[in-house]
C-alpha cells in the first residue's frame, strides 16, 4: 500500500510540472523590440542612431532623462511619413 501511495504522488508531481509547463511555455514572450543599431555617432548628447530598418533617430540624455527624435529614413527620404486619421466609415467605403 506504501509504494502504490508513494507512485500516485509522484505520477501526480510529474502530472503538475507538464501541466505548468504547457500554461508557462506558451506565455513567455521576450521583451526586446529586436530593433538592432547598425550605426551610431557621437558618445554624448545628442548622438546620431540608425537602426537596422533604416530609421534616423536622434537621442538626447541627460540627468534623468532621454529623448529620442525620429528624423527620417534612410531608404525613403528624408522626413517622416505622415499618418493620417481615418474613420471606420471611410474605410468601409474604400474597400466596398
């Protein structure tokens, strides 16, 4: 009886670690955007940054803060695309 009590307990510890290893492998995401810096000039404020997309940021810091400024692209020019705002209707009627 001993050693049917002593397997039920470790079937069941076995049972619960894949349980939580099925629910914790899926929600685990890194928290890195992936965006690489493939050029950079300057060490002190501000510095020149290109990013692997080809993004031009200009990052200024000081005691407490940092301010990053997107100035432009280098493979589509150089200023930023503007974004518009749209409504659901206007899309609506684009698409129909």
């Amino acid at each position: 009886m001993q050693r049917v009590r002593a397997f039920f307990y470790v079937s069941l510890g076995i049972l619960a670690l894949v349980v939580a290893f099925h629910f914790g492998a899926g929600s685990a995401h890194s928290q890195s955007s992936g965006v690489v810096a493939a050029a950079f000039q300057g060490t002190s404020s501000p510095c020149t940054v290109i990013s692997q997309n080809g993004d031009i940021l200009e990052v200024s810091f000081g005691a407490g803060y940092i301010v990053v400024q997107n100035r432009g692209n280098v493979f589509t020019g150089s200023t930023p695309i503007p974004a518009t705002r749209t409504t659901l209707g206007r899309v609506k009627a684009q698409y129909r």
